[in-house]
C-alpha cells in the first residue's frame, strides 16, 4: 500500500509539505500510490506513484469515480463541481501508471486510481486530447528503458490563491509534474509544467456538444521546468529530486524550456 520512496533502489521520496500546511493536509494510501490531499482546498498537495513498466497490465478501465470513503466528504471536490460544464474529473496519478504486478493486485490499483482525492477539474480538451503532457511518462519510461522500466512519478495542481472561485472550490490553473528514474545508477528527474488557464471559463455554461464535431483542443502549453522551481512554487521540499535534476543549467537560465514534442524533451 501507498509510494515506496526506495521503489528505484535509490531514495527517491514523497516531497513533503511544510508547516503549518502540513496540518491540513491527510495522507491516502493506494495500491503502489499515494495521495496528500489539502483537505482545505480538496484538492491534492501531492501525489506520487511507483509505475514498472515491465509489469503493467491491461485492465478495464471503467469510470466508477467515488468519494474515499476513509475521510469525511466535505474535505473532498466531488461530483458537484463536474456537473453540467466543460470540466473534466482529470486523473492526477494517470489510472494506467499504477496498474501493475499481480492480476487481482492490478484490478484494484485501477480502482483505486478513480477516488475524487485523486482528480482536479480540467478543461475538457486538456483531459481527452492526445497532447504530449497525458503521454510524458511514456516518452520517460522509454528513455529508462535499459533500467528496468521503472519510475516515481509525482504529479499535482500547483494550489494557488488566485485560483478561479467556482461551486465553493477553486480551479487549478497549473499543474505540474517531476518524473524520476535511475540510471547509471543515480537518481535522475525531470520537471515539467503545464498551462491550462487559457482554456478554463468557469463564467460560460457547459457547451452543447455536435454529432461529428472534432473537440477544440485549445493552446496547450507544456513546459520542462527546473525542478528546483516547482518545489518553490507549490512550496513543497523535495530535495532529492531537485539534486538529480537533468536540465542543463545553461538552459535552466534561459527560462522555462517549452516542449511541443518528444524530441523537446531534456532527459
């Protein structure tokens, strides 16, 4: 149960919230991940899930989304602020990356990844488009390829006050994202960010869909961010991560390094 921190035969640990956040916050285990929900904003702080890649298995996906039944409701966004708009229930721990190992363990790992802890409210677009951000632990996994296909992956909304106000929740305009695999036998990670403000209106009613009619998919933007810089801006300490960083820092003080493609991608 829960993010084993020594999962890459090196640490690689949960980043952790600090005081006096860090009391508001409760941390849920799942089948090989975990959840730190800001039970003020119900949304997550964290989340990091351990993937082996060689040891993934197809399961049924289904879309059984629930409230987690170990904590009270109102500490949690629900199905109310999905209803009637163009927000989805975006996955934070993508539903495949836990989905390993033995066939019954697996089937509940799935299950698990579809508790509201474990989504934020994203722009219809953003959510079902192929867009590289839905595909980044693949490209990684990929690139760890000769190290056993394993990676800690930690994902979350960046929680900032200016957040938009919408059914008594604020909706993430951020979302971030740091990947972390061993190779040569070191600890090696790579952070990223993606935009959705652009795309997200809570002020507009839910558009009316069109038989045949392709989604507007919007201006995504996706950035490789240092990881030293999404640590300060979630105001989260993970100083294992932030170490093991692979962005060239020649680039690193360019600015935020945008990616539109694989081939973008400083690993």
């Amino acid at each position: 149960m829960g993010f084993d921190a020594g999962f890459l035969g090196v640490v690689a640990a949960l980043p952790r919230v600090g005081e006096p956040e860090a009391s508001g916050c409760v941390e849920l285990d799942s089948i090989h991940f975990t959840v730190v929900l800001d039970t003020g904003r119900r949304f997550a702080r964290v989340t990091g899930v351990n993937i082996d890649g060689a040891a993934l298995v197809d399961v049924e996906r289904g879309d059984d989304w629930r409230l987690d039944e170990r904590i009270p409701a109102d500490w949690q966004a629900g199905p109310e602020v999905y209803a009637r708009n163009d927000l989805d229930r975006g996955h934070l721990v993508r539903r495949r990356d836990p989905v390993w190992g033995a066939p019954a363990v697996a089937v509940r790992a799935n299950s698990d990844t579809f508790r509201y802890p474990n989504a934020a409210p994203q722009a219809s677009g953003f959510n079902q488009s192929k867009e590289l951000w839905l595909g980044l632990e693949d490209h990684v996994l990929a690139f760890a390829e000769a190290n056993d296909l394993r990676l800690s992956v930690f994902t979350a909304p960046f929680l900032d006050p200016a957040d938009p106000p919408y059914r008594g929740i604020r909706v993430p305009l951020r979302f971030w994202k740091v990947a972390a695999w061993v190779r040569g036998g070191e600890l090696a990670t790579a952070g990223f960010v993606l935009d959705q403000s652009p795309l997200v209106d809570v002020s507009r009613p839910a558009r009316e869909a069109v038989p045949g009619e392709e989604p507007e998919l919007g201006p995504f933007r996706t950035f490789q961010v240092p990881v030293a810089d999404i640590a300060a801006i979630a105001g989260l300490a993970m100083p294992e991560l932030v170490a093991a960083d692979r962005m060239p820092r020649t680039v690193a003080a360019a600015g935020w390094h945008q990616v539109r493609a694989a081939g973008d991608l400083l690993l």
